[in-house]
C-alpha cells in the first residue's frame, strides 16, 4: 500500500493523503464529541492544553528525522546519476583516440548500456526490484574491449588507461545507484509518525471538547499540517520512485551519437 501511493503523482498522492487524514480527523473529532455529551466532558478537560506542545515537538522531530533520511537520499541519488553520466561521457571522449571499428564498437556499447538503464533498470529501480547482482552486459563488455586493445605510443596508452578507470567509476556508480534504489520509509517509521499523529488529534479534540466549533477548527489545523508533513515525506520517500525522483536526464545528455 505504501509503495503504490509513493508511485502517485503528486496530485493523487496530495488527495489520498489529505483525505485520509481528513477522515481520521473526523472520525476522532466525532467519537470524543460524542463520549463528551455522554458525561466525559470533565475527563476531558482534565488534560492541560499544555500537552499539545511536547506532542507536537515530538512529532516535528520524528517528521525532521525522516524528511533529513528522504532528502539525503534524493541528494546522494543525483550526485551518483550525475557521476556515472561524467564517467561515461569521459570514456566516450577517450575512446576516439583509438581506430574507428573499435571507437565505434564501444559507442554502440555505451548506447546499449544507457538504453538499458533508462528502459530497464529504472522501471524496475521505482519498484525497488533492482539489485547489485544484476550484470551491466554492454559495460563489462567494453571494458573487457578495452583491456584487449594494445596501445600505440603513449597517447593511447594513456587514453587506455584512462578508459579502464573510468569504466569502473560507471560501473561503481551504477551500483551505489542502484544500491540507493532501494532506499525507503520502512513501514515502522510510517507507524510511530502516524501514531504520533492521532494522538496530537485525539489530544486536540479532547482540550477543546467543550466548544465543538472550536474541537472541528482546532483539529482541522491540525489535520491540515499533519497531512502536508506526511505529503512532503512521501513524495520524496524513494529517490527513484514517484514524480519527484531522480530520472536518468544526465545518460541520455551523454549517450553517444548514433552513426
């Protein structure tokens, strides 16, 4: 269930959200009215309205520890997108100091490759269903092309070099990918902020259960902030997953031309 509202877009999850929360609301909203026209009403207001603030406090450290989690991620995410893009953009420029059948060979590797990252991995990265045992075929086999080319002079010998190193950052970067991929909110986390969240509901309802107008605007504040927290964090909660997520933009800018 987690998993299929973080893959909304934005919009439906936004109206998925707020509309469970609304509900929620509503339901405490109308059970404590109820339980106070009933003779509860001097439990009630036994509690100090004094509690509202370490709840809330509480609440706002569980929500800043996870939107640092999700953003942290989201920044590590682009940072190795962007370096595996460099690495490969590198490769493509030091391959033409070798002859044209094999520049050309390893071009149509590196396609191959980025072709597969955008049509494959990444479908199966937003479901988290990738994993680091998966073998990049085409980048393996480039650097298997390139440690069999024998240099002439120094200047290939250097390109090959070259080469060599950066097909392993490629291949170290699509891993740490990867790897990033199947970072998410584990549902206990999910669990304590929600928790956390009904009790600032159920305590709201209860402070002002002697003024059902006030009750209903009090929790709809509430209900209302709470709901964007959780809308915030969700939308970021995979760094490949969702609306907002990390796209593989900077392969194909580096992909190398067709002939």
């Amino acid at each position: 269930m987690l998993e299929w509202v973080e893959r909304q877009p934005v919009p439906w999850m936004a109206l998925v959200i707020f509309g469970a929360t609304y509900l929620v609301a509503f339901g405490i909203l109308v059970v404590v009215t109820r339980q106070a026209a009933r003779g509860r009403l001097d439990v009630f207001k036994g509690l100090s309205a004094a509690m509202l603030s370490p709840l809330g406090t509480i609440f706002a450290l569980f929500g800043g520890f996870l939107a640092v989690q999700v953003w942290n991620d989201s920044q590590r995410a682009t940072e190795t997108v962007s370096r595996e893009a460099s690495a490969l953009r590198s490769i493509v420029i030091l391959a033409s100091s070798f002859p044209g059948p094999t520049e050309h060979q390893i071009d149509m590797l590196l396609r191959q490759q980025i072709q597969d990252a955008v049509t494959e991995e990444w479908p199966a990265m937003e479901r988290h269903r990738m994993t680091i045992v998966s073998i990049p075929g085409p980048l393996v086999e480039a650097l298997h092309l390139t440690l069999a080319q024998a240099p002439q002079g120094r200047g290939q010998f250097l390109a090959q070099e070259g080469m060599v190193r950066s097909l392993n950052e490629a291949l170290d970067a699509r891993r740490d990918r990867i790897i990033l991929s199947n970072s998410t909110v584990s549902g206990v986390k999910w669990a304590c902020l929600t928790l956390q969240a009904i009790l600032i509901l159920i305590a709201t309802a209860m402070v002002h259960s002697d003024n059902r107008a006030t009750a209903a605007v009090a929790t709809a504040i509430f209900a209302t902030a709470i709901a964007a927290s959780m809308l915030l964090i969700a939308a970021h909660a995979g760094p490949f997953t969702g609306q907002i997520s990390v796209g593989p933009d900077a392969l194909l800018q580096v992909m190398p031309r067709a002939p």
